[in-house]
C-alpha cells in the first residue's frame, strides 16, 4: 500500500505479510473513511497544525539573539583580564625561567 502526493512521490510504503492481512487493512481503511463520511463529528481532531509547529525565520532570529547577548557577555567577561594584556604573560614567562 502507497500513499501518493500530488508531485507522484511515495510518501508512505507499507508492505503486508501477506494478501489476508492486506486485504482485512483495505476492508478496515474503507470502512473507517465511509464512517467519517457519515459522522464527520466523530472524526479525530489533528492535533499538528502549522500554528503549533515551529517557524524557522522566528526561531533562528531567536537564536542569533541569544548567540549576540552570548558573545557580548563573553566579551564583558574578558575585558576586565584584557587590561593588562601581555605585561602580565611577559613577567609570568621571565619569572618562571629564573
């Protein structure tokens, strides 16, 4: 059994053990759809709606603000070392060689 999108790619293949099994999915397939048709009411509710799923442009937005506000408290937390700069590494480096 296939199911089929509009541009003819397969977006679901399901195979059956054998020919019983195929045919009692067709009966129960057609008898659940023929049901839906009569109690629209009684069919499921789909619970994924665009709505509920993520928005790329929205999220990766968020994510380069969080990756900026990152870096600068990286950069706020390094400047108070960056004073000193390389005085300090030179006197650490001559006084360990002595």
């Amino acid at each position: 059994m296939q199911l089929i999108a509009l541009d003819d790619s397969i977006l679901i293949d399901i195979k059956a053990e054998n020919d019983q099994v195929r045919d009692q999915w067709m009966v129960t397939l057609n008898e659940m759809l023929s049901y839906w048709t009569e109690h629209p009411e009684k069919k499921p509710k789909s619970s994924v709606s665009a709505e509920g799923s993520s928005n790329k442009a929205a999220y990766f937005k968020q994510r380069e603000a969080e990756i900026s506000a990152r870096e600068k408290a990286n950069e706020d937390r390094k400047a108070k070392y960056a004073a000193g700069g390389m005085k300090y590494t030179a006197l650490a480096m001559a006084n360990s060689k002595t």
